[in-house]
C-alpha cells in the first residue's frame, strides 16, 4: 500500500521541478492526485539521471537506467520509496510495462542524443519521454473507454512537451548541448544546428519557431479533442493543464519568437487568471473543446464553422444572462492576467 509519505514525497518534488503541471494537479481528484504525484516523482528521479546539474559517466546513467527499469517493473526489489509506489501503482492500476519500457528507453536516448535530423525521429523520443506519460496518467484515471482516451492522451503528451521544447531553446543549449529543433525543419529555414547551438537568433529562426509552434498547436487541438472521454472528474484539471501549457506560446510570441537569449515563464498571476477564466466558461459549457477554444491562445483553422455550431441557437452554449455575465467576468480577468 503506497503510504502518506511517499505521496507527499511525489507532490515535494512536483511542487519543486514541475510548478505549471502541479498547479493543475491539486484539482485533480484525491484517487488521481495521489497517484499523479508518485507517478510524477518517478518520471523526474529518471530524468535527473541524465540531466541533473551534474551527471555521472554515460556508463553508469545507463546501468542506473536499467536499475530504474527493472525496480519500477518489479523485477527486483527496492528500498527507493519513489520506486517501490510506483510498482505498486503499475501493478494497480495496469499500467502498460511497454509503456514503461519506452520511457526508460527515451531517457537513455538523451545520454548520447543530442539533436534530431526529422520531427519524426523527434516524435519517436517524444513518444517514450511524453506519450507514455501521457498513457500512464490516462490509466490511472480509468476512463469508461480506453482506446478512445488514449491516442488523444499521446496527443497531448506531445504538445506539452514541444511547448516546453520550443520555450526552452537557448536553455537546452546551455544546461544540455541538446537541439530539440528537427534539423529538417531548421533547414527549410536556411538554419543550421550550429547556428542554434552558438544561440544565434534571426528571422529565419523565427520563422522555424513559427512552424513548429503551428504544429504543436495542431496536437493541442487533437488532445483536446479527447478530453470528454475522461472520467467527469478530471475532465477540468486536464483541459487547465492544456491551456497552461498552450499559453507558453502567447509567450513565445510576445518575445518575437526569441527563446534562444530568454526563457519565458508563465506567473503565478498569469495561471490564476487563466484558472478562473477556464472556471468560468466550464462552469457554464461543459465542454473541453468549446472552453479550450475560447481561452487558450491555439487557434482553430474553422473558427467560422465552430462559431455557427456554438452560436446562440446551440444548446451547449450559455444564456444571454450568463454570456453577459461571463464577459464581464472575462473582461475583468483579462486586465488582471495580461502580462
């Protein structure tokens, strides 16, 4: 039985190294939010083996990878209280070991991986380092209809990691050597890897940063798609997290698409005003597609058609009370979250 201290040793270290992913776990519910910090904690203690400030010889993060493996699978035993809850909970909750298995595998390709010649061999790692994560959460929801929720999950998973990609160019080049970039999409663009690596930006950057932001954004809208196959519980943490992590790119933007010089953060004021923005629409469509498109800055390519199918005649859109109310509301929220 995963006791009190390994949960509150998972929410430590989420609250410590993942702030924006934490703010929207408090709102999961306890059965998921207990089980969200183990499996948090878990993803991080693998992830510092390579990428902590310092690390040890490739050789050694490849034998203590394969110690992870084979403790969070129970093949061995385990005095790690991170590790030994996170066995309990893939046996309980029927994690997929595969799914295990790619993450670990991911966070070996990082000790000797350090740039990407395709978004295909990119979407590959991402499919071990964030759809797997993805998979796993989706698991220990346990939605009435797996197979429905679980390739939107992967989805999403990838969108949040390539917004974190995208707003820590210049920070992966200084703490890890590492481009994240597809070279093929930086040579479209006249860029090459040494260009980014010696934090060089221009418009040819900036038009790189363009492209993969459109396509990130395109796996926001298919994750999103899926979040009414969630249990009704998590169905609001999961759609805050996707506008958290999507408003990165309003960021982005705002700095002219130059992540390589600065790293944009998102404020805790920022991340309330967007909570009770995501709130106050929730409270009143209930519907994950319909409040993302309304709050996140990801646009939709058929915001005609959406328009109409969510217009006054629709019986998931508000009131006119509540519409007027709710721009009120959002007017106010505006000027307190603008940064």
């Amino acid at each position: 039985m995963v006791n009190e201290s390994q949960v509150e040793a998972g929410k430590e270290i989420q609250q410590r190294t993942g702030k924006t992913f934490y703010f929207a776990t408090r709102l999961l519910p306890e059965r998921v939010r207990h089980a969200t910090y183990v499996l948090y904690a878990f993803f991080r203690v693998a992830d510092e083996v390579v990428d902590a400030e310092e690390t040890a010889p490739p050789e050694q993060q490849r034998q203590r990878l394969e110690r992870l493996r084979a403790e969070a699978l129970g093949d061995v035993e385990t005095d790690d209280p991170v590790l030994s809850a996170f066995a309990e909970l893939r046996e309980r909750y029927g994690i997929d070991p595969d799914d295990v298995n790619v993450f670990i595998d991911a966070m070996e390709s990082d000790i000797d991986t350090d740039h990407y010649a395709t978004y295909e061999q990119l979407e590959d790692y991402m499919d071990g380092s964030a759809s797997a994560v993805g998979r796993m959460m989706t698991a220990v929801m346990r939605p009435d209809d797996p197979d429905a929720a679980l390739p939107h999950a992967t989805a999403l998973g990838q969108a949040f990691q390539m917004s974190n990609f995208l707003r820590d160019v210049g920070e992966d080049v200084v703490e890890r050597d590492r481009v994240y970039l597809p070279q093929t999409s930086l040579e479209r663009h006249g860029v090459d890897v040494e260009q980014i690596l010696a934090l060089e930006f221009d418009e040819c950057v900036a038009a790189v940063m363009q492209d993969e932001l459109r396509r990130t954004e395109s796996l926001y809208r298919d994750g999103v798609a899926g979040i009414e196959h969630l249990p009704a519980d998590c169905q609001f943490p999961v759609l805050l997290s996707a506008v958290l992590y999507a408003d990165h790119h309003r960021s982005i933007r705002n700095l002219g698409y130059d992540t390589l010089s600065t790293t944009p953060e998102l404020g805790f004021s920022r991340k309330v005003a967007l909570l009770v923005k995501t709130a106050a629409y929730w409270a009143v469509w209930r519907d994950p597609v319909a409040v993302f498109k309304a709050v996140s800055v990801v646009p939709y390519p058929d915001d005609d058609e959406f328009d109409a199918d969510f217009g006054p005649g629709s019986t998931r859109v508000a009131t006119s009370r509540n519409q007027g109310r709710l721009t009120g509301w959002i007017r106010s929220l505006n000027r307190w979250g603008s940064e």
